[in-house]
C-alpha cells in the first residue's frame, strides 16, 4: 500500500494592523519616554506603550478601525491627541 502525503504551505492571514510613529516636540527634536495610547473609536479598547529613548514607539496588534492617538510626553510637553488614525489589517499606520 502507497501512501501520498501532500503538504502545501499556509499563508497566515493578518487580522491586525500595527501603529508606529515617533513623538517629537513642535520643533521636531525628539521626546523620549512619553507613553503612547491607541484607543479604538468603536470599541473602545485601548492599548499603550512607551516611547523609546529615541522617541519611537510600536503599538503592534490592533483591530482595524479608527483610533484615538494620545501622546503623553515624559515632562515639560502637553498632551497631544489625534483622532481618526486608520489602522489598515495587515498594514502599518505611521503616526507623527
């Protein structure tokens, strides 16, 4: 008896999308350590992280949908907000 065994490779298929960006002061030096928050507008699920000391952050699997960006700088800044951020499936969303 013969048996054939087939095995065709799977593509994962994305279900999130990933927000990255970098958190600059008005004269665009960098802002280190702030913590950045995303807040799904029709969910109301929010996810947060902090900004490396080189003012980049990653906020990685997020559900697509448009998002509430708050940016809460380490000191000396005030809070900066940005609403409508498009977070795409399977896509990166670059935020300044």
């Amino acid at each position: 008896m013969m048996v054939f065994l087939f095995s065709e490779p799977v593509m994962a298929q994305a279900t999130t999308g990933t927000l990255k960006g970098s958190v600059v002061d008005p004269n665009g030096q960098v802002v280190a350590g702030g913590t950045v928050t995303a807040k799904n507008e029709a969910t109301g699920i929010a996810s947060s992280t902090n900004a490396s000391d080189s003012g980049l952050f990653s906020i990685p699997n997020l559900l697509p949908g448009k998002y509430t960006v708050t940016v809460s700088p380490s000191a000396g800044f005030s809070t900066k907000i940005v609403t409508g951020v498009n977070v795409k499936l399977g896509e990166t969303t670059w935020c300044a």
